[in-house]
C-alpha cells in the first residue's frame, strides 16, 4: 500500500468515528431529501435516481472486481445500468448487465434500448423473485466466474429479504451484493407516508435479519464510512466465500 493510499486510509477511519461529522452528514440528508435529492441526476444521459456518493462506489467496486456479470433489481429509467454498462465498457471484455423489473414502461425501455451502451444490457420484465424470472438469471449466471448484485426494487423487509435469499448464492468471493435504500430506516416516519415500507420494516432490516442467517458475507464498514452520504448504510456487503 502507498504512502497516499495508507494516508487516505487512515483518514477515512478517522472520518467514520466522528460522531458530530455523522450528524451534519445525517442532517443534511435528511434536508435535501426534501427536494428529492437523489432524482436530480443523470449517467451518460439517463436518470438514475441515486447519490453522486453511491456511484462513485458502484464504480469503484466494478474497477476492482471486473464483473462478467453484474445483475441489477430495480430498472426504473436505466441509469443505474448505463453507468454498470459504461465501467463495464471501459474495463474492455465480455462484461454484461442483466436488469430486472416487475414493469419496465415503454418510455424507458425504448431509450434504454436506443442507447449506446445497450449492447451490453439485456432486461427482464417480471417479479425478481419468483420462480420464472430466477430461472432465466440462473441461466444467464452459468459460467460466470465474477458476479455482482445490486438491489434496488420493492423496499419491504420480506421482499428485500426474499432477494438476499435468492441472489446470495450468485455472488461470487471477493464481490459485493449492495442493497440501495437501508437508508429508510434511518429517515424521519414521514418521509415514507403512502408507503408499504417505513421504519422496522425495509432493505435495512431485512440485511441484518440475512446476515444472522448468512456468514459468507460482511458489510463493508471502510467503504461506507468514506461516503458520508449514502442511501446504502450497511447495505455494501463483501462476498468473503465460495
């Protein structure tokens, strides 16, 4: 390790115990979530609903596994699958995104599809977990040597749960499976009114509740404690075993 890189390391510790720090960083996310923060940004051209902070991690964990597969829940306008394509492009080879929804509208579809890094992204339209839709990811994961997941549909405990369950396995050592919106369960009770998830009952608790069930996996503490900002708070979990 570098001088800068052990430097960097230690200062990022350092950063993660500060308790006052943690409460503006907290703070702050709460007050810009009032103007939906997350949804003001784009990747290559696509919105992609999530935190400048959260990216930079996705890409940094795809640089340094180099993924065959990374497979994603949760479509919405595709920008998370452009900017998984995109690393993907860049690291060269084979590398594919498979992205997974219960409905993929036809606006999304159609400029997801038209979009440059398509020829790396194939769309499954259908409930992640059940029975048809696992049949066909367990299809496209054959023979793949390095496989990433990430998270990020229906935000209930028993479904987030239900997909720790099913995508762990696919996982391979030295990957990640990240779980987006933990963060719900750190967030004021009103930010999710009309929801059918909220406080006790969200991707957070169903992490801690898979991680009492599952050793092959950790959260990854140094990753977290460097973004300040996430909406993933112990949801950056490392594959430590085949």
């Amino acid at each position: 390790m570098s001088d800068f890189e052990l430097q960097n390391k230690e200062m990022v510790a350092k950063m993660a115990a500060d308790a006052a720090l943690g409460k503006s960083a907290k703070t702050l996310f709460d007050a810009a979530n009032l103007y939906q923060y997350s949804y003001h940004f784009t990747w290559l051209g696509r919105p992609i609903i999530q935190y400048p902070q959260d990216m930079v991690a996705v890409q940094e964990i795809i640089w340094r596994t180099k993924p065959d597969l990374i497979i994603e829940t949760g479509v919405a306008h595709g920008g998370s699958l452009i900017l998984s394509a995109s690393i993907l492009e860049l690291i060269g080879g084979e590398g594919e995104v498979l992205g997974i929804d219960v409905d993929i509208r036809a606006h999304n579809r159609s400029s997801i599809e038209e979009h440059p890094m398509f020829r790396r992204i194939s769309l499954i339209e259908g409930s992640s977990v059940s029975e048809e839709v696992m049949s066909l990811v367990r299809k496209r994961a054959e023979g793949k040597k390095r496989i990433l997941v990430l998270l990020d549909s229906n935000h209930t405990h028993a479904h987030v749960k239900q997909e720790l369950e099913l995508y762990s396995p696919l996982v391979t050592k030295d990957s990640y499976l990240v779980v987006f919106d933990t963060v719900i369960e750190d967030m004021p009770s009103a930010t999710w009114e009309n929801r059918s998830w909220g406080h006790g009952n969200n991707p957070k608790t169903a992490v801690w509740e898979f991680l009492k069930e599952n050793n092959r996996f950790e959260i990854d503490r140094e990753l977290e404690g460097k973004l300040l900002l996430t909406v993933a708070p112990d949801g950056y979990l490392k594959c430590l075993a085949d």
